[in-house]
C-alpha cells in the first residue's frame, strides 16, 4: 500500500472538496501520531530501522525551519501532511547529515542517561523484579513434609544468593559455604516458626537473612575461612574507574580539538565572506554542532564517573572500618551475642551493596561512552585530514581556554549602563553555580555570525536579562547585545528553527515546546528515560511516552472502599453421608488481611 493510501485510511478523512481536506485542530496530534507511525514504516521499508522518538523529533524539526514553510497558526491540510512526509524521509534517510546524527546522538542520550540515583533505583528494581518469583514460591509455600521442608530451604539459600548477588547459587561450592552461613543463624529448624509468619514478615526475614548470610561470608572471605566465588569489587573498581577516565579524557580532548579547528576555520570565513563558496560554512557548523554537543555530553557521563569515584574512596573506608569492628568483637571469643555481630553483617552488606551499584553504575556509563561514538562518522566523510589541512592553510587554531585568557582583562563598567544588571564573581553570591544561558556561548555572537559557537568569559561580566544570564567572548560583545537584547535572543531562536540540534544544545527547550501540536515530539517536556542496566542492555531497544502522575485529588458522591480479602467459606459434608444425619463442617478459607 502507497503511502498516500496508509495516510488516507489512517486520517480517515474524505476529500469531495477543498474546504473537508482541512484538518481540525483537534485531530492535528492523532494525524502526527500517524505520519509519525508512517515514517517510521517507510524506513523500515528502505532498511532504515527508526525510532519512534527519533521521528517524533525530526518531524518537530523540520515543522520548526520556517525555510520549510509550514504555519502554525493554522491546521494542517493534506498537502502539509504528504509534505511533512516527504521532507521527514529525505532527512533521515541521509547517511551524509552531521544534522541528523546530531539529532540521533541527542535522542539517544536522552532516552539511555538520567541521574545516578534513578539508575540505581532502575538497577534495584529489575533485581527485585527477578527475586518476585522465587520469593512468592517461599512466601506461599505451606510445606509440611519433610522432603518439602528440606525443598523450601534449598529455595531460601538460592533466594539468599540471587539476593546478594555474591556468587552463583549454581555453584555447588558456593550453595555449601552459603548454606552453612544460614544454618548458623536460621536453622532448618525454625522453618516451622517461619512458615507461620504473615506474607509480609517472611519478606521481611528473608532479606535480613540475606543481608546477614552476605555479612557473613564477607568476613569470611577476609579473615581467610571462606568467601568462595565473591569477586572483590573495591580493586575492581579501583582498576576500571581509572580505565574509563582515561578513555573519556582522550575522547574529550580528540573532540575538544576538532571543535577548535572547526571553530578556527569558521572565523576565518566569517572575517572573509568572499571563502563561503569554497569553505562550505553551513556543513562546517553542523559538524561543529555535532562534535560539540558529543563534548558536552562526554562531560556529563565524566562527572558522573568522578562522583563514582568519590563514592568508591568513602565505601572503601567504610568496609574496612566495618571488618575492622567485627574482627575486634569477634576476637578470642567462642560466642557472640547476635545483637552484637548481627547489626555489623547487616552494615557490611550495605556497603557490598553500594560497591554493586557503583559496579553497575560504571558498566552503564562506559556503554554509554561507547555508543556515542557511532554518531560522529560524518567528520571522516565529509572534512577527511587532507582537507581539513586545505581549510586550515594560514589559520590559527585557539583553544577554549586561550580565548578566555586572550580577552581576560577586559571587564565591563556597570556604570555605563542605567538600567542593565551585570554580575561578577566579586559582588555575587553563588557566581560560579548560575545557570547561563546556551551553554555558556557568547549569545552576541551566536545571533550575529549565524550560529558559531564561541565559549562566554564570565569575567568580562555576566549580563542579567529578564532573570537569564548571558556570557560574551569580549567586552564589545557584551555592550552590544545589551544596547538591544530582544533583538539578538529573537536571532538565535530563528537560528535553531533552522538547526533543530540546536534546541538541545543551546537548552532552548522551554521557546519550543508549544510550537507544534504535537506533544510526542519533545523530549524534554515529556521526558521518558529507558535506562539500560547490566542486566538489560543486551535486549532490543525500547522506548515509551508516559505522562507524570499527578498529585490531585477530586470529591465525588460515590462510595469507595479498600480492597479486602474476599470471604472463603467452605462446608464439607452437604451431599450426606450412610447415616440419616447429616454432619456438616464449616471451614474459613479467608486469607488473613496481611496476606494479600
């Protein structure tokens, strides 16, 4: 089926006349969920593999560039939809646009990165799922026998171990010195007490066996009398966070100097408009969009790795503060008050936990590192070294840092100014944590050169406008901007309308995000982040659009009610027996309410 007859059967809207090919505004987000879904189709069709959000984006993109000529002050009518189509597949299906690879690169970030913390709660909660089964087969169990019995312990030591994560409860080595651990504090014994428990409490007991099993073989492991298969995380990770920084640096720095001769190459076509033909100037910003916004995300996952780091040293200490207590109360002593021994198991297992997750944490940051590698592939193609040597004949070639230093005495005089607020580290609280505007791009020079990107020198001044602040790369910029402000900011949002990555990269988010009737096409409004883990980064890629709960309520004349074990009765006996009297039993199979 054409495209044209999909898009047809899914809009499902007649066309006898010019006036009905026009679409309401109420079905302009169900007819992009469409084209979106087309796309998406079509790709496939041509051995191109999308995602949906990737598509979402680029039709949000190409909406934007007013180049493309698309009102948004209006519905959309037919011809907007098959052009809308036709210009989303033609950018998408071009394996030579730093553009879209920015693009590829920044929706992949955002739906694979998030905060350490919500990585770990992610971690922990695919382990909680996997323990979900065996732990409803212990909880539910009502073994009485004593092969069932000898059953549910078994399944309470692999509980214990798959809890842990310290060994594999396939090993049989491992399963020995593990159930040893338990039966020295939770003999098999006691399961009758155990089973009489409510379903809550059996949760409850069971981690703490856990915890204090993993305590146990812990200390074992360093005093020498045990520890078979744990692998000691702290040297690991002393050895791979190192290893990852390294590799990071390197990435940064290759990145950081193509950004300074793109940026070198660009100034001189910008002084000279007469190279423009020969320099390509359009494609030399977008890889420069490209390798800039893989710096800066580079940077994020860097700082990250250094919190892990930190993390490590401060755990390090703890665990070898925690042996230390329990060889000293353990010491020349044939028996310890578990009230003594128990609450330091428990502490040592916490802290092997958090070993874990930063364990974890690294394994998905370095992934990450990896595959933001595959979006630069362009630079080769399009500026190979031969080139670039071409380009850069008679350039000088500035880093960042040699930028900030070149202009580093001027400064601006707020007195020139009656109105304009300028900061400075001096006469500023919290100067260095504000949060300014385009990353930290002089916006003078974004809005007057057609997008290069040039780092701001905050101690020329900070330009505090409408409660935004902006940086410049010399004071001539800054007094300028501030003569007419609207004016340059009106410049760069025109700007990224052309450059979509821009949106991203500039953090522009917030200008864009009700320009098009389409809530799908923004990921930062309705942010989803699929976060892969060591236990899911081998399965296919997956994505989703979720809306925030929110926190409201509402009064209604209806009346609620909890939900309650359903009442169980059985009676035994109704169908009479040899006897003319009749003996019913009336038994009560109702769950008890802490059992639901």
């Amino acid at each position: 089926m054409s495209l044209s007859q999909n898009r047809a059967s899914a809009e499902r809207i007649p066309r006898p006349s010019p006036s009905s090919a026009r679409i309401p505004p109420t079905q302009a987000e169900s007819v992009i969920k469409n084209i979106i879904r087309e796309i998406g189709q079509e790709c496939a069709t041509l051995g191109e593999v999308t995602s949906e959000t990737l598509i979402a984006f680029m039709v949000k993109a190409v909406v934007l560039d007013p180049s493309n000529d698309f009102n948004m002050d209006r519905p959309l009518l037919k011809s907007d939809v098959e052009k809308l189509v036709k210009i989303c597949l033609h950018r998408l299906l071009d394996n030579r646009n730093p553009s879209l690879d920015t693009i590829k690169m920044q929706v992949y970030f955002d739906m694979n990165y998030t905060h350490r913390e919500e990585f770990i709660e992610e971690h922990h909660r695919i382990v909680e799922s996997k323990l979900g089964l065996i732990s409803r087969e212990i909880t539910d169990n009502r073994a009485c026998t004593r092969e069932e019995l000898e059953s549910l312990y078994r399944k309470i030591v692999s509980y214990v171990l798959l809890r842990s994560g310290v060994g594999s409860p396939t090993d049989l080595k491992i399963v020995r010195e593990a159930t040893a651990a338990l039966q020295s504090i939770f003999p098999q014994a006691e399961l009758g007490t155990f089973l009489r428990l409510s379903r809550k409490e059996k949760e409850r007991q069971l981690k703490e066996l856990a915890m204090i099993v993993t305590g146990i073989r812990l200390f074992n492991r360093e005093t020498g009398k045990g520890g078979e298969g744990i692998e000691y995380l702290p040297a690991i990770l002393q050895e791979a966070i190192p290893a990852t920084t390294e590799h990071i640096d390197s990435q940064l720095r290759i990145a950081q100097e193509q950004a300074y001769r793109y940026t070198a190459i660009l100034e001189k076509v910008t002084k000279n408009p007469l190279l423009v033909a020969d320099m390509q100037p359009h494609m030399l910003k977008e890889v420069l969009y490209n390798v800039r916004q893989y710096e800066i995300f580079l940077q994020t996952i860097l700082s990250e790795i250094i919190s892990c780091a930190q993390e490590v040293e401060m755990l390090t200490k703890q665990l070898g503060a925690l042996l230390e207590q329990l060889t000293m109360t353990v010491k020349s002593k044939t028996a310890v008050p578990t009230s003594q021994v128990f609450p330091i198991f428990i502490a040592l297992s916490n802290v092997w936990t958090s070993f874990q997750d930063e364990t974890v944490l690294i394994g998905i940051l370095t992934n990450l590192t990896a595959n933001l590698e595959r979006f630069l592939g362009t630079h080769d193609l399009l500026f190979p070294e031969k080139i670039m040597q071409e380009l850069l004949d008679g350039v000088v070639v500035k880093t960042d840092l040699f930028r900030l230093k070149e202009h580093l005495e001027e400064r601006v005089h707020p007195m020139d100014f009656k109105r304009q607020q300028w900061l400075f580290p001096e006469t500023t609280a919290n100067f260095a944590k504000l949060l300014i505007q385009y990353r930290g791009f002089c916006a003078y020079t974004l809005a007057t050169t057609d997008g290069l990107l040039l780092p701001g020198n905050q101690a020329i001044g900070i330009f505090k406008y409408k409660e935004k602040y902006y940086t410049f790369n010399t004071s001539d910029a800054a007094y300028a901007f501030a003569e007419n402000p609207d004016k340059y900011i009106n410049l760069i949002t025109e700007k990224a309308k052309k450059h979509a990555e821009l949106i991203q990269l500039l953090e522009l988010h917030q200008q864009f995000e009700n320009l098009i009737p389409c809530s799908e096409a923004n990921l930062r409004r309705n942010v989803t982040h699929s976060v892969q883990t060591d236990l899911s980064h081998m399965r296919r890629e997956n994505c989703s659009q979720v809306y925030p709960v929110k926190h409201a309520g509402t009064q209604t004349k209806r009346e609620g009610s909890t939900t309650v074990p359903r009442p169980q009765v059985f009676i035994a006996g109704l169908r009479g027996c040899s006897t003319k009297t009749t003996h019913a039993v009336k038994v009560n199979l109702t769950r008890a309410v802490d059992e639901t």
